[in-house]
C-alpha cells in the first residue's frame, strides 16, 4: 500500500509539473498574408471601400497576426494593409508578439461598418479605411493607403490642443502613466516601426497621434 501511494502521489507531482510546464510554455506566432478574399473584399464596398478610393482593392493584402490581448492570452488578429508593406507588418507583429506588447482587439474596420470612432472608442487596432483626414475634407488619409496602423487608440489618443479622440482617451493623455498596450517615445515597440521607415504620430510637433505609425 505504502508503494501504491507513493507511486500515486508522485504522478500527481509528475501530472503537476507536466501541466504547469505546457502553461509556462510560450504560445508560437502565428502571421499570413494574401489577397483580400472575395466575400470581404464585398463587405468592404458597403463600408470602407468605395470607387473613387485612391487604392484599388486589389492593391491590398489581407494579414493575420497572433497577438497578446490585455487579458494576456493569445488571440488571432486581422488587418488589412497595402500589399507592398504586409510582409514588413508581419515582421513587426512577430516582433511585438515575442516582446510579448499587448493589443486589446485587431479588427478590420468593416466590423465598426468604416466608422473610425466607434473603433478607436473600443481601442480597436485597425489599419485600412478609405476615408479623409480628421478635419481636412478631401484630403485622403494614409489609412485610404493602407499605408497606416492605429494602435490600441484609446489607450494611446490622438491629442490636438485640447481635444482628446477617442474621448475616453482622457485618462491616459499623460504618457508617464503604466498602462497595458501605452507607447512611449523611445520604447522598442515604437522603435520597431520607426527603424523600418514608418513614421510615429506620437513624435509630431503641432499634435500628437500617440495610436498612430504610417509610411
């Protein structure tokens, strides 16, 4: 009997140890890329996309990346960028992933039906959407490119004068604030885009656009 319990007690720790070892085990980044399928290139034309849109939808790639949310697991994101930088997107993802930086949600903008503000207002990671420049009518932003990602909006708003967006964005227009998925000048997040030519709003002088990297 004395044999059978210790036998049993030492699977257990074995059982233990085993699955604490799958938990502690870091999860594999995940990244695709390929042309915008058909039945989301159809839902596009009803939201973000529509003739007249400086890039043709065929210029665009469909990307999914894995990414840590701010509950810290694991979640499989989407974004959809201009061909001609979705391998480089890839690359920083990965990177961002392995560092293990947070973004609460990676959805297309098709699923807040192309309006930005109900995206950035759910701290929303997203990236293409035909759409103008905040307050400069007829000018098309980088976003209409696929030339733009926005990330984790809330938690890094855009600040011009006083004028918050998303205004939930308030609470964390002070940059020395720790919070989950915040970008800071000189972080290596930041540093991983601009290393590779992308621009960061949150350097810009007249205003600061702390969610946003474009190229």
């Amino acid at each position: 009997m004395k044999n059978c319990s210790s036998l049993g007690i030492g699977l257990l720790f074995f059982l233990a140890a085993d699955l604490h070892a799958l938990h502690a085990a870091p999860s594999s980044f995940h990244g695709t890329r390929g042309p915008v399928p058909e039945s989301l290139a159809t839902r596009m034309q009803q939201h973000s996309w529509r003739p007249g849109c400086p890039t043709p939808i065929a210029d665009l790639a469909y990307v999914r990346v894995s990414h840590y949310g701010y509950d810290g697991a694991v979640h499989d994101g989407e974004l959809i960028v201009h061909k001609d930088v979705a391998d480089e997107v890839l690359a920083i993802f990965k990177a961002l992933f392995a560092w293990r930086f947070p973004v609460e949600k990676m959805k297309i903008i098709d699923d807040y039906q192309g309006d930005d503000d109900a995206s950035m207002a759910d701290n929303n990671t997203s990236a293409f959407n035909c759409r103008f420049v905040a307050e400069k009518p007829g000018a098309y932003s980088k976003h209409s490119l696929g030339r733009a990602i926005d990330i984790n909006p809330r938690t890094n708003p855009m600040v011009t004068g006083s004028v918050v967006s998303p205004a939930a964005g308030s609470a964390f227009v002070d940059r020395e604030k720790r919070a989950p998925g915040l970008l800071r000048a000189g972080d290596r997040a930041v540093r991983e885009f601009t290393r590779r030519g992308w621009i960061w709003g949150g350097g810009w002088a007249s205003m600061k656009d702390y969610q946003h990297f474009e190229k």
